[in-house]
C-alpha cells in the first residue's frame, strides 16, 4: 500500500506506482578541484537529506479517480510541510518538491466537464526530509 499523509488526512495512492528515482541518487555528495600547485582537492560530506521520490503512474496504469487529484492538491496548500509517505510498509518522512511541479495530473481521456471520477495518471514528486 501507498499511502500520503499529513496530521489530518491521509490519501491511498494506487499501489503499482513506481518510485522512478529510487536508485538514482547518491548520499554523497563530492566536490572536485584543482589547486594552483596542480593537486587535486576532493571535498565530500554525506547528505543530511534530500533524497528525491518521484512517484509515477502511467498511460496504461495507476489511474487515479479526480477526487484523488483534488485531494493531493489540497495537501499542498497545507501549512504543514512534512508528509509522511508509507511507501509498501516503509515511512519516509518527506516534504513537497515544489521546484518540480510536485503534482501533475493529466486525464486519461479528455473531456469537457470531469467528474468526480473521471480518471487521471499522476506523478507525485517529493523529497525525502529526515
């Protein structure tokens, strides 16, 4: 199960969505340089956090219903940043991407007027806070 939630509400996200970005980060970040002499000056340190978490869906799965949508952009009018995000039985404690459009939504078929449950695919971008 995928679940996101804040102190008062919770939204389940469908549980095939894949989380993109999962091995494509490093906890390390590196600095290189040369010095006037020629040396070569590495300078690393471990992140504290930051750890992106791109949820997607797709074109041919985890549509989502319209109620989903309005919810997901609820949450992030809410003053309370931190999100908990059960990711299948693993919490993370993470904040909203908002450098990245961190809820895009795209109907399934377009339509003048949706409703509630027309569906939609989504990509959820968060990033890891603790």
């Amino acid at each position: 199960m995928i679940t996101l939630s804040d102190t008062a509400t919770t939204i389940t996200l469908p549980d095939d969505m894949q989380w993109s970005d999962e091995f494509s980060w490093s906890p390390v970040e590196q600095e290189q340089e040369y010095s006037l002499t020629g040396a070569l000056i590495v300078q690393r340190g471990v992140k504290a956090a930051g750890r992106p978490i791109t949820l997607l869906g797709g074109d041919n799965a985890c549509w989502v219903p319209r109620t989903i949508v309005t919810e997901l952009f609820a949450l992030l009018e809410t003053e309370d940043e931190t999100l908990t995000l059960d990711f299948h039985g693993t919490e993370y404690v993470v904040i909203w991407d908002h450098g990245n459009n961190p809820v895009e939504a795209k109907p399934v078929v377009r339509i003048r007027n949706p409703g509630d449950s027309h569906k939609y695919t989504i990509t959820v971008r968060l990033l890891e806070s603790a």
